[in-house]
C-alpha cells in the first residue's frame, strides 16, 4: 500500500498542474511545414479512424512509425498516394483535393499528441 | 484501496461524460470551412460503451461486441496475426499483478508493433518499469497517448496479490 501511494504522489505531482485538455483524446497536430507555407496546421484523429480501421492498418501494413512528427509527411507525397495518400486517394476515402478537411487546426499549434479528458501530458503518459 | 480509488477517480469527476464540440476544442479552427463537414466526436462516439476516461469509449468491448467493425488490412494479401495468451508481469512486487492480454491487443494491433523493438516474445524477458512507463516508454508508447490513460492502474495492476505476508504462496 505504501508503494502504491508513493506512485500516487509523483503521478499526481506531474499530472495536476497541467492546463486541462479540451482536445479529443490521442489527436494530433501535424506542423512541421503547413503554416510555414500559408496552410493551417494539419489535424489527425485517432477516435475517428480507429472506428474504421484497426492500428495496424497505419503502423504495420503503411507503415507510420508510432512517434508523432517521426514521419516526414510531405503534400507531394501525399498527392503521390503515400502517407495519408495511401487512403485519401479518391478511392478508400476521399482525395487530397479537400485540402480544408486535413488542414482545420488553429495556427500557431505545434506538432504534437493532444487531448485527454483527466491527463495533462499524452504523448508522455 | 478506498484511497487509491478516491484519488483517482476525484480527478476523473469533471470531465467524466462530455465530448468538446471540434469548435470549442482549442485545436480546430473555429473559423475553419471544415467545422460543420466534420463528424463531432459525441456523435460517434456516444453510441459505443461508455468509458470514464480517454475517449470516453471501451475500445475493446466496442470491438468484441461488434459495435465497430475497424478494417484489418487494406492489402487482400496482409496477414493477420492474432495471439490468445495472458502474461502476468510483476510477481515478486508490492503492487497486484499487471496482466497483459494478447488478445486484446492483437485484435489492434501487429506482433511487429511490440515485437521485439518494444519487448522480447519472452515472459520475463524484459525488464519493465512504471516510471519508464510513466515517460512513454514500454506501455507507455500507446498508453497514455491513444490506448486508455495511465491514470487507470487497475486495469493493467488487475490481479489480486494474495496477502504480502507470504509472496511466495503468489501463483505463476
């Protein structure tokens, strides 16, 4: 029980100063380049995809490594049919010519794992 | 264990049983032309078992129970790869004993997403800890990011440790 409660302490020590998270949970901004080149940032959700597709889908068979901005996803490739272009092809979803679709998020966002209804730091636990 | 769960679940109070509106969500745009196209997050996911945490959604259940039907593979020639098998971790410690399910995590997931960069396919061959787990690593790399949050310690902590006066009466 001692133990228990030590982790409680150190887990709520690093858990409640954290601004609360609006965000849906496991979302991710996208950032690298989009605003740089007059674009808002780039906007993925893991609640929606998950419902139609199992993880290993992106992480195994195309290939997204699990670690955000770790995939150097660029437009061109994407037009090309890699990345999200391996789905936002016109085909097993739409195509990438509804650039407002992907790029929503509010500027100034970083690259990053978002969201949390309790936690103040996904993407660190 | 009253304490633990008082705790924990004080925090969870505030938020449990809402979803933001993408508008109110301080990620999206609210100007943007794509608030109104895109699906609201308590539109989906209000239908499936409820959860007090993460996305609010038994992720598991949702799936076993046949609420979602998430697509394996886009290739006709991917193969899946599924494992029943639990492995109980942490025999020797002070606090219950996490149980790891395969099957739970290969109806998600690849053998290649844990095995072997993330952990040996050897019970016991790993050396795990809860405070690497605690930075993303181990568990930690979906837990807390996509897979329900640590804050849920007795779902992976889910096995009963018969009284710390005798450890070694633990099964295997």
């Amino acid at each position: 029980m001692g133990g228990w409660l030590a982790w409680l302490v150190l887990l709520a020590s690093l858990a409640l100063p954290g601004q609360p998270a609006l965000a849906e949970y496991g979302d991710v901004v996208l950032n690298r380049r989009s605003e740089k080149e007059g674009m808002r940032p780039v906007i993925f959700s893991h609640w929606f995809h998950r419902i139609r597709f199992q993880c290993k889908v992106c992480h195994q068979e195309l290939g997204f490594k699990m670690r955000v901005g770790s995939n150097d996803v660029r437009m061109a490739d994407i037009i090309n049919g890699k990345f999200c272009g391996m789905c936002h092809n016109g085909d097993v979803a739409w195509g990438p010519d509804r650039c407002d679709l992907c790029h929503s998020g509010k500027r100034g966002l970083p690259t990053g794992i978002y969201g949390g209804h309790e936690t103040s730091g996904p993407g660190r636990w | 264990m009253a304490v633990l769960a008082a705790i924990l679940f004080s925090g969870n109070v505030a938020a449990a049983g809402s979803w933001q509106p993408l508008q109110n969500d301080d990620l999206h745009d609210p100007a943007s032309p794509a608030i109104g196209l895109l699906q609201q997050p308590a539109e989906a996911l209000s239908k499936l078992p409820p959860d007090t945490t993460g996305n609010l959604v038994r992720w598991v259940e949702a799936l076993e129970k046949g609420h979602i039907e998430p697509r394996s593979n886009i290739f006709p020639e991917t193969k899946i790869n599924l494992l029943d098998k639990d492995i109980l971790m942490n025999l020797k410690g002070g606090t219950p004993i996490v149980r790891f399910p395969h099957r739970a995590h290969t109806l998600w997931l690849d053998c290649a997403n844990c095995h072997d960069h993330l952990f040996k396919a050897q019970t016991g061959g790993n050396k795990l800890s809860m405070m690497q787990i605690l930075q993303g690593e181990q568990c930690g790399v979906c837990h807390g990011a996509v897979a329900f949050p640590l804050t849920e310690c007795n779902r992976c902590h889910s096995v009963p440790r018969p009284g710390i006066a005798k450890p070694s009466a633990t099964p295997r």
